[in-house]
C-alpha cells in the first residue's frame, strides 16, 4: 500500500486541479463576458434553436483577442471578442460565425466540453502521476515518457471531437437552411485568421485535425445526403 502511496497521491492532486480549472475557467467566463445581442446573428441562432426544439440558443461574448470559440464545462457558448471584431470588420460572414456556434453545441451535445477543460491543468496532473509511476521502472526516461504519451493522447482525442463537432455541426446547419458552405469557407480563412499557424496560434487549432482534412469530410457527408440524381 505504501509504494501506491505516491501515484495516489498525484491522482488525487489531478482531481483537485481539474475542479479548481473548472471553478477558475467559470469565474473568469461570468466575469469577461456579455451576451450576444447582434440582431443578424441572433437570428441564426435562433434558426438553429428551431431546428433542435429549443427555445433559444444563449451565445456570450468572451473578451479576449485569440479568435476562438468556446463550449465552457457548464454548456455554454461563448465567442471570443476577437472573432466577433473580424465579424463586424467583414472579414467573417454571419453564417460562418453561425457554423462556428454549431460547431461549439456539438462539443456540448456530445459531452466533449465536460472532459476537456480550457486550460490543460488536469492534463498537467496525469502527466505528473504517469511519470511517478513510470520513474519506478524506468528512472530518468519516466518524464519523457509520459510527456509523450499524455501528449499524444490529449491531440488523438482532441482531433476524433473535432471531428464529431463538425459533423454535428454540419447537420444542424442543413437542418437549419443554413448548410455547410459557410462551415466549409470559415475552415479555409482559419489559417489567414490565426496568422499562419506561427507564434501566437492559440494551442485549441494547434490539436485540431488539416484544414484539408476536415473540408473532405464535410464534402462526404454532402455526398451521402445529397438525393440520388435520376437521368431522363
């Protein structure tokens, strides 16, 4: 039991950090933000409110700089002041912003937002227990080895709920009558938008799967739901 003592321990202080990120990620949501009142967006938002039965769908504005979308752990929507300005400077179109909420319900819808938290401070603790536990056996290569693994885990599962968020996006922009071209011409901006990937890009599209990649899957899922062309 005593030599558990140690990983237990670090487990411990994982699930110790992971509440205190989510308190701390909540507190600073509620205090650096405001709800979105753009009339042309809300009406999109409202559009896909219907086309999933809800009321309304409540988006926030983040006042931050890095454009970005957020599903915060409590299931709310927030886009950051930086993307909105790029909005409002005609660089985004409203439709684009829209598949941008999309996308951020379908981390909500599918329980993504509740296990990834915004900051990676529960990542940082199971690295600390790997390494604990991997220095026993394997002294000196333990930190490196689980620096790797945690790293390579957190990007594999961060690119499958990309991916399941833009198709759950994809859907609700169909259903909406909004489709997936503005979902689509967003993807090919985004590189433009964050500066080319280079110091700065924030570390969210850092793990996200190729621009390329994502494009082709949207344009298969318009292929299996486009209707069968009948020849005269």
């Amino acid at each position: 039991m005593l030599k558990l003592t140690p990983l237990l321990l670090m487990l411990a202080y994982g699930l110790v950090m992971y509440r205190f990120s989510a308190w701390k990620t909540a507190r600073d949501l509620d205090a650096r933000s405001t709800e979105l009142a753009d009339p042309t967006l809300r009406g999109l938002t409202n559009r896909m409110a219907e086309a999933l039965g809800l009321e309304r769908i409540r988006v926030h504005i983040y006042e931050v700089a890095p454009i970005n979308g957020l599903a915060a752990p409590d299931g709310r929507i927030f886009i950051t002041r930086g993307f909105y300005d790029r909005y409002r400077a005609g660089e985004v179109s409203a439709e684009e912003i829209s598949s941008v909420i999309a996308h951020e319900l379908g981390h909500v819808a599918l329980g993504h937002s509740r296990r990834r938290m915004i900051d990676f401070s529960g990542q940082n603790a199971i690295r600390m227990a790997l390494a604990t536990m991997l220095n026993r056996f394997l002294p000196g290569l333990g930190v490196w080895i689980a620096t790797m693994l945690t790293t390579l885990l957190a990007a594999r599962l961060s690119r499958q709920d990309e991916f399941e968020a833009d198709a759950y996006a994809s859907a609700l922009l169909v259903k909406a009558g909004i489709g997936t071209e503005p979902q689509k011409s967003l993807f090919s901006k985004l590189e433009h938008l964050t500066g080319g990937l280079g110091a700065g890009t924030p570390a969210w599209l850092l793990s996200h799967p190729k621009t390329e990649q994502r494009i082709a899957a949207i344009e298969e899922r318009e292929a299996r739901w486009s209707p069968p062309q009948i020849e005269d």
